[in-house]
C-alpha cells in the first residue's frame, strides 16, 4: 500500500487501490435528500471508472436515476482510505457490456448475475479523490480531480 502515498493521486494509483480492495461503501441520495449508504462490492475499469451490479428495485438504482451524484470510500481497515465522488449512471449497450466485463474480471463468483434481468450494472464515472493515510498522527493526503 506504501506504493500509493509515494506518488501523486492519478488514475493509476486509484484504480491499482480499488482492485486491490475490492469494495467500499456507496452512498446515494435518498427521495428526501438524506444519505443512503450501502456496502459492495466495487470493481474499476482501466479507464478508471467504479463498476458494480444492483437490484433495479433497489433503493440505490432509484436514487441514481433520480440523481446521479454520489460518494464512495474504499479501504479503511488499515488506516488508508480512498475517498471518491463522481456521477453514477446505468449504461446500456456496448457501455454496458464494457462495465460488466470489468466486473466479472474482477468477481468471476458472481457472473451468472450479470445475466439476471432483474441485475443493473451501474458505473460511476469519478470526478473526485482524495487518498488519506491515517497510520501515523501526521496524515499523509494525496487529492486528485477529474475528468479522468
């Protein structure tokens, strides 16, 4: 993780965090405004954009389609985080097929699915970043903003 917090934020460095994590925590705007958090799994494309799959029921795809920005935190457990916002949208087509073939790199386990009609896959495109290490009492903070 050192590798990180030696060099300026840029896309490599976030996608190399995120692959090496695995998942965080998104959070959405509810219907009123309020945040609404939920726990996943988290892949990102080579061109730096988070993908994860999502009930169409779900209260984070309603939210997204009704407002599209959001904010994720990835890492934590060992004192370094990786603070991200950006806009989520649900792309269809060859975007989707992109997004999805990222994902399933990333989770082969859960491939079949990518097949559910009932599954969406969302991308947030990142506009934001702000690396923290908080190991030691002088945080060491790298920040970075899009478009990537």
């Amino acid at each position: 993780m050192t590798e990180f917090l030696d060099s300026p934020l840029d896309r490599e460095s976030v996608v190399a965090f995120v692959r090496e994590h695995g998942d965080g925590v998104l959070s959405t705007l509810g219907p009123r405004g309020a945040p609404q958090s939920a726990y996943l799994t988290l892949a990102i494309t080579d061109g730096g954009e988070l993908v994860l799959d999502a009930r169409e029921v779900s209260r984070k795809v309603a939210n997204l389609r009704r407002d599209g920005r959001v904010a994720v935190v990835v890492g934590g457990r060992e004192g370094v985080t990786l603070q991200l916002e950006g806009l989520a949208d649900i792309p269809s087509g060859e975007e989707r097929e992109r997004c999805a073939d990222a994902y399933e790199a990333a989770f082969p386990q859960f491939a079949s699915s990518l097949h559910d009609p009932g599954i969406v896959v969302v991308r947030v495109r990142i506009a934001w970043a702000r690396l923290g290490d908080f190991r030691t009492p002088a945080a060491v903070m790298r920040e970075t903003s899009g478009p990537w």
